[in-house]
C-alpha cells in the first residue's frame, strides 16, 4: 500500500458522542409509585432481615398460647381430682353414718317392744352396741383429706359416744333389774341415753357443719357419689324424748311388771278433738261447720294415749278433701305420749282453699305398734269454707 493510498478508518464500536436529548433521559430518576411510559413501577419489597423476625414472634407467640392451655389444663385436672377427693370421703362417711342411724332406729324400736322382758332387751342392746363398734373402726380406716383431719375425728368421737351409750344402757338394764325406786333407776338409764343424744350434737356441730363450711371454701358442690347430701347427717336417737327421765320411767315401770308378756297393752292413741284456729271453734262429724278463712286460720289436733305404754313419734295428717281444686295434706308428728297424756300438734299455713262449696276435713292418727283397737284414730268433719 503506498503512501498515497487513503487511509481506512473503521470506527464500527466507537461510541457516538451523547446527544443532549439522551444525557437529559439518563439524568431522570424515576420516584417509587410514579407511572412512566412503560407503566405503573413495582412495589417496594420488604427489606429481607425482617422475615426472620416475624418468624420468631409468631413462635413465640405458640408456645405461649401452649403455656397458657397447659395451665388451665393442669388447673381444670386438679380441681377435678380435689372433687373426686372430696366426694369419694363424704360417699365412705355416708355408708358409715346410715349404718349408725339405722342401728338408732333399731334401739328405739326395740325400747318400745311391749311385752320385751329386761334380759331380752340387755341383750339386744348389748348386740347394737357391737354393731356400732364395727362402725367406729370403719371410719377410722377411712384416710379423710387434709382440710377435713378435724372434722374426721369428729365423726369418730360421735360413733364412740354411741358406743359407749349403748354399752352403758345395756349395763344400766342390769343394774336397775331389783330396783325399787323408779326414779331412781330411770335417771341412770337416762344418763347414758344423753350420751347418744350428745353424739348427734356431736356429728351436726363439729363435723357436718364444719365440713360443709370447708367444701364451699374449696369450691366442691353437688352430691356425693351416691347422690344423697354432700355431707351426710346421721341422726342416732331420732325422738329425743327418749333422752328424758320420764320415758325412761316409763320403760323402767313396763320392765318391773313384764314378767307377763303382754301385760302393758292394750296399746294405743286415740283422737280427742279437733279445732279451728283462730276462733277455737271445735268441729263436728255430723254437722257442718261454717270456717270463715283469714290468714292466721289454722287446725289444732288433741291427741290422747289411751293404752297402758308410752308411745313415741306418733304420725298425724290432716287433709282438705275439696269438691272443686285439689286436695290439702299436712302432716305432724307427736313426739312422746306417756299412758294417759294428750298432747296437741297445729297445722297452719292452709292455703288454696275454695269458697262457697263444701269440703271435708280429715284427720288421721296412725295407730302404734301393737294397737287393735283404731275405731277412735281418724275423723271426717264436713265444712264450708267462706270469706271474712
């Protein structure tokens, strides 16, 4: 190539110097959320360390609602255990207590046998008390919650008393069996049917009340497993008349002449009278009596012994035999009658009664073991009932 040959130049990759029109595009910079001519920008995204974080909270935030589930879990576990505790005990006191108080209505029934000579009743007594023992040692193998240790012994202070009551009567029998002075005989067998009358006080104060105060503290209610009262009563000496001097004398006068069986009875009660309360106007059988109703009207029933025993618990009902509207039925119970005694019980609280229309009221004593005549327990008075 000579030196006159022009010289080639290829410059195909140089850069062409920049317009002004291309230097002032490159200088825009485009704001986050302004729509240039190739569309809306993307959204910002999240910076990428945070994701971790949330992650971490939303962990914690689990296992802290797994913390708080277990703890009402355990909670709900534990006051369900502290109840089945609790009423497992009072289940075992209860099977005891209606022991023992079946043991008491056996006693009374057997002080009120007519015609029982005294070796036959220290015996039966002797063999009540060995039964009531059994009873004794049940509660003391029965292991009480912690709350209710005091209230435990209780019941087994109470059971002892029964023991040691029933015990000391059938002694006492034995005793007093050439006594001459009747009195005197009935205030030794007296003395220690208080005994049982203080293990009934015994059980009420210092273990049912107690104890009924402590399962509402803890927050247990309902029933037993049985299904009978949380905290069970246990009643041994059903009358406490039979506590007194003057049943004893009764019992201790029947023994001195039972050497002929049958020889206190005829037994029985019979009806005297029967008043409308507040007037006293006595009603009849064979005439209607006009009652004129007031909120203080009430039926006052005299009840006569008209045996040769002592009765006790004698059941009396009176009921409101209406035309028009259902029948009324009260019902009273005569604790002690000794031979030839009245005693009254009043029926009060009469209500729904209906006006103007006859009704019937009668009255009904329930014969006592041994009874044969009962011609004198019920009576029928017709009546109208008006208003005031």
């Amino acid at each position: 190539m000579s030196e006159h040959d022009p010289d080639i130049d290829f410059d195909f990759f140089e850069d062409e110097p920049a317009t002004e029109e291309t230097s002032r595009t490159q200088r825009i910079i485009r704001r986050p959320g302004t729509r240039g001519p190739e569309g809306p920008s993307r959204p910002p995204r999240a910076p990428q360390n945070l994701t971790p974080l949330l992650r971490l909270i939303g962990l914690i935030a689990f296992a802290i609602l797994i913390v708080v589930l277990m703890v009402f879990w355990i909670q709900s576990c534990q006051a369900s255990g502290k109840t089945k505790t609790y009423k497992s005990y009072m289940t075992k006191i209860a099977d005891v207590g209606s022991t023992s108080q079946q043991i008491g209505r056996q006693l009374g029934q057997t002080l009120l046998t007519p015609g029982v000579k005294r070796a036959q009743l220290e015996q039966q007594i002797s063999g009540l008390a060995r039964q009531e023992q059994q009873d004794v040692n049940r509660a003391r193998g029965i292991t009480p919650p912690g709350p209710l240790r005091d209230e435990h012994q209780a019941v087994i202070q109470a059971l002892e008393y029964r023991v040691s009551g029933l015990a000391g009567l059938a002694n006492a029998l034995g005793a007093t069996s050439g006594s001459k002075d009747t009195q005197q005989a009935a205030g030794l067998l007296a003395s220690q049917m208080r005994r049982l009358l203080a293990s009934d006080v015994i059980w009420d104060d210092s273990f049912r009340g107690p104890s009924t105060t402590e399962l509402d503290h803890q927050g247990v209610t309902g029933t037993n497993d049985n299904g009978g009262p949380l905290v069970p009563p246990s009643s041994f000496l059903q009358n406490p008349e039979l506590a007194s001097t003057t049943a004893m004398a009764q019992i201790q006068s029947r023994l001195a002449g039972a050497a002929t069986a049958g020889q206190n009875c005829p037994c029985g009660t019979g009806l005297v009278t029967t008043k409308v309360l507040p007037a006293g106007t006595e009603l009849s059988t064979s005439a209607q009596t006009d009652i004129t109703v007031s909120v203080n009207m009430a039926f006052e029933v005299t009840v006569k012994n008209t045996g040769n025993s002592q009765v006790f618990s004698v059941p009396v009902k009176l009921t409101i035999e209406q035309s028009k509207g259902g029948n009324i039925v009260k019902n009273a119970k005569i604790n002690f009658l000794a031979p030839g005694d009245e005693s009254t019980v009043t029926f009060r609280n009469i209500s729904n009664v209906s006006f103007a229309t006859s009704a019937t009221i009668k009255v009904e004593v329930q014969p006592v073991a041994g009874e044969t005549k009962t011609d004198n327990n019920s009576a029928d008075y017709p009546v109208i009932f008006s208003v005031a």
